[in-house]
C-alpha cells in the first residue's frame, strides 16, 4: 500500500494512514473482504512506528472499516457496500474514431460469453474436456517446468514457438497427413483463429479480395474483414466450395485469398471431394489466389482414415494449413499451429512479436512431450471411440424424436452435426423456445451473410453425455412442438435444399 503521509503534518500519522485506507475504501481500490498489510508489514513500508499502524487499525476497526480477526490479519469489513468508482470524464473520449466490430462476431462470440450455469448447450462442436488424461497432463507440464527452471530457460523464447513443440508437429505431420514439412515451417499460435488472423495480416490488404463459402465460420470472416479485404461469398452445395462458381468470382474479381474447411465444412461437416480438391489447387495456380487451409478437427474422423489435408496435394506453396491442438486437449489450453513456407513462417514471427511475443513456453512443451511420447496419440483414440458413441447415439435421438421436423446427414467425422429444419420453422422464436426449456441453441443464420434463411442449427454433440443429449433433443423437440403443431406428417419435399 503506497500511503501519502506527511511528515511534520499537524494530523498525527495514524489518522492520516486511517483516512487514506478510508479514501481507498470510498474509491473502490479496496473492496470488502480484501486483506491489508500485516502491522509490521506496512510500518516497514512506510518506515514508521508500528504502535503508529496498530493505532490506526484500532481507529479503522472502532469506526467499522475494517475487521481484525486473530491469528489472520486485517480484512475490509463484508459488511461494507461496494462502492463504485466515479469518473469525472469518460476513460475514451466519445469522438474518438474506435473500428466497429461486427454485429455478427459480436453475436457468435456473444453465445458463449452468455452461456448460463446449469443449462444444456449445443455448441458448435467443442470437445469434453472432463475426458482430458489429467494426470497425464500434470505430470508433463512438472517436468516441463522443472526442465525450463534448471536450464534458466523460462523467460523470453522464439516467437514461432517451442523447439520441442514445432518438430513434434512437424513429425506428426508427416507421418499422419501426408505434409513433407520441417519444424522451421510449422509456427505455433493462441489456437486456430490466431493462425487466420495471421494469415489475413500477411496475405490480404484494402485491394484485395478473400472469398468464402456461403456457409463459413464468422470469425474467419471477420478476421480478413478487420484487415482490410472485401469478403466475396461462394456458392455451395451438399459436396462443399462448387469450384465453377469460385472461377466466376475469379474472372471479375482480384482474389487474394480462398479461405475453406475441406475435411470437414464448417458448419455442414461435409467433405470436399477429391476432384473438388484437385480444381481449387489447379485454380490457385491459375488466378495466383492462396489457399488458408483451416484444418480445425482432423483427427476425429469415425468410417476410415482421415483423407489427407489439401496442403498434403499443393506442390507450389499456396496452401496455408491451420490445425488446432485445443479440439484435441481443450479450448482453455490455446494451442494451435499454422505450417506454409519457411519465409511465410518469419512473417507469422514478426507478427507474434507484435501482438504476443511469444506463446506459453510451459504449456508448449508439456504437450510437446506428450506428442513424442505417444500419450497424445493414445488419448485421441480413446476420445474417437466416445465421440463416435455419442455421435449414433444424438443421431438415433433426433431419428426417433425429431421426425418430420428435423433432418441430417451423419458426419463422417468431427464432433457436431448440421440439423436442418423444416421451412415453417420460426428460427428466432426456436432459440427463444429452448432457452426457456434450459437449452441453448445457436441460430444458423450467423454462420451465412446471404440474405436466403438458414433453417438449421449446427449441433455439437462431443461435449455431452448420452444422458446430456436425450435431456437437449427432448427439450428442443419440446420447443419445436409449440410452433409446429402436427408437422409429424410433413413431407420431406418441405426441407430446404443441402447444406441449408
């Protein structure tokens, strides 16, 4: 506690310090329950008496401030109301030009800052981080810790990321999906939405074009928004990306970047053909665009092995592939990678400096260490097999209690599916009917910037248990019959067409 005592002062010290505790107190620097100095303590720090801050402290506690409790210390009183501190101007002035965020970002981040305790959500597909190998877990990030410790290594590292970190991306890369990279073309970042913002930093400015799916991820988009690229929408169908219509776009327009999720497309889960894949590779080259390559769930794919990446096909450089390790482990634990050209990858470092300095060596290297030592590995497979069980069981859910109002394709992979509803579905008044049966749903209109309605919801199962997903799809049956009478008897031509 810094105190401005006056030495000299006709006001004896133990009442100035008595008014200043006050002051903090009244100006919310102190709030109830916050514990104060020790009296030796702070008669140290002020270079005082200590009988000085005894006598104060009897003074606060005579007057209700605060509460000395034995053999603990000196507490502001619970008692007190918490006073809130009063501005006299306004931190930032009013006329100053702020960027406005998108209402969309806004919207999508807004669902999972607002999620309540205690009621059922479905996401848009997070994993269940109560299946975490906590043990596991704690034993690498402590010998993590004791290794950075004894080599007076935790401090200021490579903004690309860990050593240890980068080659165990780098080697699972090549032995799992095809890429033929080195450690110095693998960055590691905050997640995969920092990997997107990174590559809009480098590949696009106020001239250029990025083109999107119809249905794509809004935070992608507003990532290449923020950073100056006009964001062109490309039609789609039950396949994915029509790569026809993304040639149109080319012929009247100077494409920087093509932003895609191919293994599974976000929101629909669908798969992006090879002879798809093949024609968007073939179009880069042609029209000079680069390809970012968001790559946000790979190892969860359920019939066969999962199908290569695209940058796994790209001989010339113009893909960016970005993974996630949080789908893997856990949202909270922010790691994700972003692999392109060695040159590319200085660029990523440069950025980092700017905005992170670096990633969290400890966390970096804890799961460094269980990618080399194959406990990563292990985990995924034993995550497979849940999430595959939880996937038929929500898909048996919805084909029993949703029949004639809802209809799906069964996801070959990933952890969520894309529930489409049918066109007399009041999407708006949907969400609001579940919340109040203690479900939370998200709109499919966020995912599109079209005006043509989006029926459906995408459904993220990974994150619940089967009796967590019979309580969800019961409650939103529940809500769907309050808008729906009968509709038990409605023909399927009534569904709107794939991915919608």
């Amino acid at each position: 506690m810094k105190l401005p005592l006056q030495q000299g002062s006709e006001l004896p010290l133990h009442l100035q310090i008595t008014q200043a505790v006050v002051a903090d107190i009244r100006a919310a620097r102190l709030r109830p329950g916050d514990a104060l100095p020790s009296s030796r303590v702070l008669a140290a720090d002020l270079s005082i008496n200590r009988k000085t801050v005894v006598l104060a402290y009897d003074e606060l506690q005579a007057q209700g401030w605060i509460e000395q409790q034995p053999r603990r210390g000196a507490f502001v009183s619970a008692r007190l109301p918490t006073f809130t501190l009063q501005a006299s101007e306004p931190i930032i002035p009013a006329e100053l030009p702020l960027r406005r965020v998108s209402p969309t970002l806004t919207d999508y981040f807004g669902e999972t800052r607002k999620r309540e305790t205690g009621k059922l959500v479905f996401s848009d597909g997070i994993p269940d981080t109560r299946l975490i190998p906590y043990d596991v877990l704690a034993r690498a990030y402590r010998h993590a810790m004791v290794t950075l410790v004894r080599h007076n290594q935790l401090g200021y590292g490579d903004p690309a990321g860990t050593p240890e970190l980068r080659t165990a991306i780098a080697n699972m890369l090549r032995m799992e999906r095809g890429l033929n990279v080195r450690p110095e073309q693998v960055c590691v970042v905050r997640g995969s939405q920092m990997g997107i913002y990174l590559a809009a930093r480098l590949l696009v400015d106020r001239d250029s074009c990025a083109v999107f799916e119809s249905l794509s991820y809004p935070p992608a988009r507003e990532a290449f928004r923020s950073c100056g690229a006009t964001v062109l929408n490309v039609a789609q169908d039950e396949n994915g990306l029509l790569p026809d219509a993304l040639e149109d776009l080319c012929r009247t327009h100077t494409v920087r970047i093509v932003y895609v999720t191919p293994h599974h497309q976000f929101p629909t889960t669908v798969m992006l053909p090879a002879d798809r894949r093949m024609r968007l590779l073939a179009l880069a080259e042609q029209y000079g665009f680069a390809i970012v390559e968001d790559d946000y769930d790979h190892e969860f794919h359920y019939l066969h092995s999962p199908v290569p990446p695209l940058a796994s096909l790209d001989r010339n450089g113009r893909v960016l592939h970005i993974g996630s390790l949080s789908k893997v482990l856990a949202p909270g634990l922010r790691l994700g990678y972003l692999v392109a050209a060695e040159r590319v990858i200085e660029r990523c470092a440069a950025e980092i400096m700017l905005i992170d300095r670096q990633g969290n060596q400890l966390t970096e290297l804890a799961v460094g260490e269980l990618m080399s030592s194959g406990e990563l590995h292990r985990h995924i497979r034993r995550t497979l097999k849940v999430y595959q069980a939880r996937r038929d069981f929500v898909a048996t859910c919805i084909t029993e209690r949703l029949a004639g109002w809802g209809q799906f394709d069964l996801p070959a992979g990933g952890i969520a599916l894309w529930l489409r509803f049918v066109s007399q579905v009041d999407m708006p008044r949907l969400v609001a009917d579940c919340a109040k049966q203690g479900l939370q749903i998200t709109d499919g209109q966020i995912f599109s910037q079209e005006t043509t309605p989006v029926r459906a919801i995408r459904l993220g199962f990974g994150h619940l248990t089967e009796a967590e997903l019979d309580a969800g799809i019961r409650c939103l049956a529940a809500a769907l019959k309050q808008q729906v009478a009968g509709a038990i008897n409605i023909d399927r031509s009534n569904f709107p067409d794939r991915p919608r």
